[in-house]
C-alpha cells in the first residue's frame, strides 16, 4: 500500500514538473504562432498576454482588442466635470506642471551647455584654421629663405672663393645641387669673369672627376661604402681619391686618368689632371696623396679670342700655381664641338708674382730713403 502510495506521488510530481516546463515554454511563445520570443520581438499587451511583434501589429490592422481576452485597447470613458475632486485633480495638475518646468529647466541648461560648447568648439576650430594658415606661411617663409641661402651659396661660392673641378661637376649634373644653387653660381660666376661662360661657351668637367664620381657611385651602389660615407667624401677629393686607392686595383686606379689625354697628330695632349701630380706613397698599399688644393680658373686669350681653363693649386705658402696644361673653350655659337689646345706652359706663376711685388718693394724702400 506504502509503495502504491509512492508511485503516485512521484507521478504526481513528475506531472507538476512537467506543467512547469510546458508553463515556461508557453510564457517564452507568441500566443498565436508559438515562436520563440526575444527582446527585440516580443509585444506584451496590458493584459499580460504576450505575442510577436509580427502577430499582433497584423492584429491590430484587423481589430483593436486582444487576440486571446478580447480586451479593448481603445475604449475611454468621458471626463465628468460635475463630479471632479479639485484637491486631487489641482494636486495632479500641480505635478504635471512641476515635471514639465523641470523639464524645461533641464533642458534649457542642456541647450546652454550644448551652445556653450558650440561657441568653444567653433572658436578652436577657428584657432586652428588659424594657426594652420600661420604654419603655412612660416612653411613657405622657411622654404624661400632656404632657397635664398642655396642661392647665396652658389653666389659666393663662385664669386669669391676658388672653384674646384668639384663645383663645376656638381652644376653640370642634375642631381648634386639644387636648382637655385646653381642659379646662384652662375650668376656669381658671371660677376666673376664678366662673362657668361658656363652658357655661351662648350665646357667639359676634367675627365678624372667625372671618371672618378663615376667608381665612386658603383662602390656606393654595390654597398662597399655607405651612403653617409659617400655624402662625406664626394666633394672632397683628397677623401675621393684615398678612398678609390683603397677600393680599386692599381691598373683601374691608373685608368680613371687615361681620359685626360688625347693623342693628337702622334703627341699626347693633356686636358686632365695626369697621374704626376699624385704621390704613391706606398706602392704596395696604392695610396696616392695630393700635397695641395686644386681648384680651375679662366683666362681670357685676346689673341685667340677664346677662354681657357687653367687648372692650379695652392701650395704651402698658400701661393697659385698653374700647372702646365690649359684647355681651350670653343664658343657654343661658333658649333665646332669642343677643341683641346695647348696655349702655354705654366711651371710656377706664383714665383714671378713674388718677383714682382719684391721689386715693387724695393721702389717703395729707395723713394722713402731719398
């Protein structure tokens, strides 16, 4: 009997359990299509019944009561004003008042700080169109003074220093100097000579520095010196030609200078820098050395009619002296290409410069003692 009395408790229970089940699955389903509802889709009516958002707005295109209990959702009852409790409908009316001054009130100072913040935000980004018109100008102020100092640079280079063979290779290629050094130098090299020679006249670079840029690019390029490195050494060329010595074998060392001379009518005209003026310090390491500075100067032959570029250097007491070779430049209206011609051989013009201001020296001395 016990045992009977069991089973049907647990039976019982089982039952109830599974009411529960069906009861939460039932709770979680539209009442007219059983769909699983969610958050996004449910609908719950004032009578508690729930349904899809879908089912019941359909409904409701038919029909303005409840799908299950048929509760109408649109009824109203008329407002009697022979009855009306004043002190609760004033008390009621009062807070509806209260909530809408408060309302206002909030958002009056939302509006404020928002226009607030508009007026700030307005006048920043007006500081900032600002500040970015002023960067622009300071922009293009600094970018004209640098093209004024590449200018000034170029100028005074050509006009009143020495030019090297450097200079004149770094103007006649497009990519060493930028455009307004070069203008620079041309103008100050003008003033110099009183002549525009770079444009009117046909002029080549020593074959030696071209040759010598040229190795210098390659060793660059395969990656046997750095770019600082050739940045450093390429305008120098007591650094160019130790570091060629070092990198090159004797026979293309020797090579770089083979485009200096020409063989005209049987004899060798020199129109480059030859290897005499180098001393091979050590033969067995190639270390070639230049105990002066070279630089190029231009001479005007009024027999000839012609320029001539007339290599020299400084020596230890900081005198010019030529070498023996000069290189005739052809005008570029005569069209003839370029000619090499010797004019006239300079061992040491600086000697007779000295012998000359001594004698001056000696006239000033004797007018004095008279």
């Amino acid at each position: 009997m016990e045992t009977m009395n069991i089973n049907i408790k647990e039976k019982v229970e089982d039952t109830k359990v599974e009411d529960t089940k069906v009861k939460d699955e039932t709770e979680n389903q539209c009442a007219v299509c059983y769909d699983e509802l969610t958050i996004e889709n449910a609908v719950v009516t004032p009578c508690k019944h729930k349904f899809c958002s879908e089912c019941f707005f359909k409904w409701l295109k038919e029909s303005n009561t409840c799908p299950l209990c048929r509760k109408n959702y649109t009824r109203y009852t008329a407002w009697e004003y022979t009855n009306i409790d004043i002190e609760k409908t004033t008390h009621e009316f009062n807070l509806f008042r209260d909530i809408i001054g408060r309302t206002k009130d909030a958002l009056s100072d939302h509006y404020k700080k928002k226009r607030k913040l508009e007026r700030k935000i307005e006048k920043m980004n007006k500081a900032v169109d600002v500040n970015d018109i002023y960067i622009k100008q300071k922009q293009q102020s600094c970018i004209r003074m640098n093209k004024d100092l590449e200018y000034k640079k170029g100028y005074y280079k050509s006009k009143h220093f020495p030019i090297s063979e450097m200079d004149l290779y770094n103007l006649l290629h497009d990519d060493e100097e930028t455009k307004e050094w070069k203008n620079g130098f041309i103008c100050g090299f003008e003033r110099k000579y009183k002549c525009d020679i770079i444009n009117n006249y046909n002029y080549i670079v020593d074959p030696f520095i071209t040759r010598s840029r040229n190795a210098l690019t390659q060793l660059s390029k395969h990656g046997e010196i750095s770019l600082n490195k050739y940045d450093t050494i390429k305008n120098d060329i007591h650094k160019l030609i130790s570091c060629l010595a070092k990198h090159l074998s004797k026979e293309e060392f020797i090579d770089l200078f083979n485009g200096g001379v020409l063989n005209k009518n049987g004899s060798d005209i020199t129109i480059g820098m030859p290897l005499e003026l180098f001393n091979e310090v050590n033969t067995k390491m190639l270390e070639f050395t230049i105990p002066s500075k070279i630089y190029v100067d231009f001479i005007y032959d009024n027999t000839e009619k012609t320029w001539f570029k007339t290599p020299y250097h400084m020596n230890e007491n900081n005198q010019m002296c030529y070498f023996n070779y000069e290189v005739k430049l052809d005008s570029k209206t005569d069209a003839k290409g370029f000619t090499v011609k010797r004019k006239r051989k300079h061992s040491d013009i600086s000697n007779n410069i000295h012998n000359v201001v001594d004698d001056l020296v000696n006239i000033v001395e004797k007018s004095v003692s008279i």
